[in-house]
C-alpha cells in the first residue's frame, strides 16, 4: 500500500461526507489525523493500512453507499465493490465493535461470513482513534465518548443496546492501544 492510497482514501472521504454530512466529515478527519500520530507504533505497511482505514471508516453512512443500516458493512462493501483492498475493507467493516451492531442488526453472521476480523494493533488501533474522537472532531477519553453516544441516542435504540455489551471488548482494544503507545512514546 503506497502514499497514493491514503490520498485517495482522504479524497474519497471528502467526496462522500463533506457536503452531505459535515458532522460525520469533521469526525473522520480527526480520527484520521490522530490515527496518523500514532501510526509510528506499528510497522509502515500497518500504519497505512490503520490511515487509509481511519479515512474510510464511516463511509458506509455517506448516500449511495448506506444500503443495510449498517455502516461498517455497508462502506466494506462498497470498498470492495470499488477495487480497494481486501484488508482495509475488513478492517472498516469491523471498526469499533462493529460485530456487537451486527448481531443487534440480524447481520451478525452476513458481516462474520463476508469479513474477517483482524485481531491487530493495527485494529485496535482503529477503534483507539475513533472511540475517542468526539462527534466534532474533539478529543475525549473512551468513556466521555461513550457517555456522548449514550446522550445523543434513546435508552432503547439500537445503538445504545449494542454498546452496552460491546464497552468491555472495545475498553480492552483502548486499554492494548495506550499500552503500546505509552511504551512508544514520540
């Protein structure tokens, strides 16, 4: 994976969210910016596949590619229906627990069958950056960031119910990506 990649990866995500959802693009850029901080902890074929993804992560939100309600399977998808690589459409198809929404969505064994999850620094990594970038692009611990998800969303709603199972799987990813940085500083 080259350097081009990752341009196309930004330029890509710009094209699908900055117009329609200006929210969702200011996210996806700081997590991509932070996914780029600390890249320097893995090796340069994982640090770009961790910004190309970081990019490409909530593509599946964007209009034209949103099909399932799923978002990480629906931009996996179209990532691949698209010509990108295997890799980096699995590891946006199973971003920050991604899984857990799946089962809630009756699309658990559609995402196991089509994905495999990588189990990586490179993908905890993923869920690190994006599980503690807020909405607007803010930094936040993990649990004020749930916290914020939990407010924006009804007790009852889908997404408040995957999480409630899903927080000590992604606390662990969180918890293994401070670790490593911690013992890489820059």
């Amino acid at each position: 994976m080259d350097d081009d990649l990752l341009v196309q990866a930004a330029e890509l995500a710009e094209r699908h969210l900055a117009g329609g959802l200006p929210r969702r693009w200011k996210h996806v850029q700081a997590v991509a910016l932070k996914s780029d901080r600390i890249a320097h902890v893995l090796d340069d074929a994982d640090a770009r596949a961790l910004v190309a993804s970081a990019w490409l992560h909530d593509l599946g939100y964007a209009p034209g590619v949103a099909d399932t309600g799923l978002h990480a399977l629906d931009g996996a998808r179209w990532l691949l229906a698209n010509g990108w690589p295997r890799r980096i459409a699995a590891l946006v198809a199973h971003h920050s627990c991604a899984q857990f929404e799946a089962d809630e969505r009756g699309l658990g064994s559609v995402l196991a069958e089509e994905f495999d999850q990588e189990r990586s620094p490179t993908a905890d990594a993923l869920w690190f950056a994006d599980m503690t970038t807020g909405p607007d692009g803010q930094d936040l611990d993990v649990l004020d960031r749930l916290a914020e998800i939990h407010q924006r969303y009804e007790p009852d709603s889908i997404v408040v119910r995957f999480w409630a199972r899903a927080t000590p799987t992604l606390l662990e990813a969180v918890k293994r990506t401070e670790a490593t940085l911690a013992a890489q500083p820059m």
